[in-house]
C-alpha cells in the first residue's frame, strides 16, 4: 500500500508543519481558528501527528493558516525526504 510505503515521508511532512507551526509562534489553537471551518485545536493536533491526512486544497488552508507559502512548505519537504523510485509491488 502506498501509505505505508510512504510513512517515512509522512513523518517528515508532519514535522515540517509542527516546526513551521512553532517558527511562526502559532499555537494549535491559533491555526484552528485561522482555519475556522469547524476545525478544532484537536484537529490540528491530529493533523501534525498523522492521525488525520491533509489533501491538497487542506493542505494549501493549513499553510496559509500559518502564513507560510505552500510552495515553501514543499520545497523544505522535498529537501528533508531522499529521492527514489517508486516501485510496483
């Protein structure tokens, strides 16, 4: 399965929103009510542990919550993973 394959890289995004979080001196809390939308401090937590997945337009509200570009976001997750091939089992 593709996310199990990848959970190594999931854990380095989780840290990347966790740090940039505390970069930013936002706490849970402040993200959630940027966000609004019904998310809760509970939510985010859950987000930046793994526990709950961002897709890619929530992930483009989390880090504007932040009020970090998306694009720096994903430039430091590509520079934090190794590059390699994905294989078909």
């Amino acid at each position: 399965m593709l996310k199990a394959a990848l959970s190594k890289e999931y854990e380095a995004f989780q840290r990347i929103l966790r740090e940039t979080r505390k970069k930013h001196g936002l706490t849970q809390l402040d993200v959630a009510e940027r966000l609004g939308m019904g998310i809760t401090q509970s939510d985010v937590s859950k987000i930046e542990r793994g526990e709950r997945r961002l897709d890619v337009a929530e992930f483009v509200l989390f880090v504007r919550a932040l009020g970090v570009p998306p694009q720096a976001v994903l430039a430091e997750f590509e520079r934090a993973i190794p590059e390699r091939p994905l294989t078909r089992s």
